[in-house]
C-alpha cells in the first residue's frame, strides 16, 4: 500500500472514531467489538488483521491523548 493511502485510511479512521465519540457512542466498545469481529475465526488470522487491530488501537489511544492534551 502506498504511504499515500496508508496515512489517509489512517486519518479516516481517526475521524470515523472521532465522529462516534460526537454522537456519545461508546468508543471503547465500538472498538473492541470492531475488534471482535476480526477475530471470529481466531484459525485464520493473518498479519494483516493482527496490523489491523494494532491501528484501531492506535486511532483510539491517538484520539484519547489529543482529549485530554487539549482538555
């Protein structure tokens, strides 16, 4: 993946967890089913979903830190 794309579906990300934080959805829990739901067969996880958890994380920490940096 291009570092182009990579970083954009990273902001995309952070914003679509920003925007459930607006509309007072649980974001922690609208992360941990998101990651749930990429390990329903545990059998098949590949370094791809595991990267993929590792950013939903990352989005959400990123978005805590900017909260309560700014606040």
């Amino acid at each position: 993946m291009s570092n182009n794309r990579e970083l954009a579906l990273t902001v995309a990300l952070e914003a679509v967890i920003n925007a459930a934080r607006s509309l007072h959805v649980d974001v922690e829990e609208l992360c941990e089913t998101a990651i749930e739901s990429l390990l329903v067969v545990p059998s098949s996880v590949s370094p791809i979903v595991v990267e993929a958890i590792r950013q939903i994380e990352v989005a959400a920490d990123a978005l805590d830190y900017g909260e309560s940096a700014s606040g």
